[in-house]
C-alpha cells in the first residue's frame, strides 16, 4: 500500500486491494491452505489502511464535516468489530471448522465499510476539504501505513494521540514477527 494521491484516492485503492484478495480467498475451496495466505494479506492491509484511517482520516472527519463526530464514531466501531473478527481468524488454519465462518464475517464487515466509506463519508470529505487538505491527509496516511502494525490489536488505543504514540513501535514488533515466520508472503 503507497500508492499516491489525495486521501480519498489512496484509502480507494487499498479498498480494491483488499477486495481482489477477498476474491481470491472466495475463488478457493474450502480448506484450501492459500485461503489462509490471502487472509493473512488481507489482514496485514486492512490493519495498516486502519490505524492510518484512526490515525490522520477520523480526526480531520470531526474537524472539517458537518456532524463529523458521530460519522468517526461509526465508523471507529466498525474498526472495532472487525479488529476483533480479525484477532480471531488470525488464530485459524484455512481447515479449521471457524475459519470459513470468520473469514465470511469479516469479508461482510469490511465490504459495509467500504459501502459506507465511499458513499458516504468521502463525499462529505470531499465537500468540506480543500484539495491541498486532501492530498496532504494523503501523504501523512502514506506515511501512517509504513509504521503501522500488521496484526491486529483489539485493545489498542484508536484516537490520537496514543494512537500515533505507541502504533510505529507495535507496528516494528508485528513486522519482525511477520518476517520471522513468513506471514503475509506468498508460498
């Protein structure tokens, strides 16, 4: 994830990202071990594109669009829900009786997330920002995405600003872990 771009079309792309390895997890048959690679990408991305949102897209919500707040708070509970639906899969084989049953789950959280993201509030974002505003949410959500954990961590703080503290040092941790055993690499 990098991709350039203003806010909206940086966190766009991640949305179609996410949503080709959704695809390829469904293409899969059940048990098929590859369904667990991809779910693990898929987590990796969704976790980055979070923490960036929670981290630089949520506070400019509240501060620039009308209503902002109760639009972030929405959206931070889905963020919560699907963190936990995430923390459960992470503990799945692809043959395991939950992982196809999670794995659903988190596809209809995230896919009513998006729903909503991209119907909703980047409209109003783009409403209530300047294009200089949205490019610069842009460069610091690139930015926000290098550091930022890959496993998720329902018990992390989502507001800043001990979001922006302790995500670059559990995102080092989760990177280290990921390297060691390989996570999120293709077979």
């Amino acid at each position: 994830m990098g991709h350039g771009g203003d806010v909206i079309a940086e966190l766009m792309t991640d949305h179609q990202e996410v949503e080709e390895l959704f695809a390829n997890i469904e293409e899969l048959p059940s048990g098929d071990s590859r369904r667990k690679m991809y779910a693990d990408q898929a987590t990796m991305e969704l976790v980055r594109h979070s923490v960036a949102e929670e981290a630089y897209l949520y506070p400019a919500v509240r501060e620039h669009v009308p209503n902002g707040d109760a639009l972030a708070d929405r959206e931070l509970e889905d963020h919560a829900a699907a963190e936990r639906t995430m923390k459960d899969l992470e503990s799945c084989e692809a043959e395991d009786p939950q992982f196809d049953m999670l794995v659903g789950k988190l596809m209809t959280e995230i896919r009513t997330h998006i729903m909503d993201e991209e119907n909703n509030l980047f409209p109003r974002l783009r409403e209530s920002c300047s294009a200089e505003a949205l490019n610069d949410l842009g460069d610091k959500v690139r930015q926000a995405k290098k550091s930022a954990p890959t496993r998720p961590h329902p018990s992390a703080p989502d507001k800043p600003p001990a979001n922006k503290l302790l995500a670059p040092g559990v995102g080092l941790v989760d990177r280290m872990r990921d390297a060691l055993s390989g996570r999120g690499k293709e077979s």
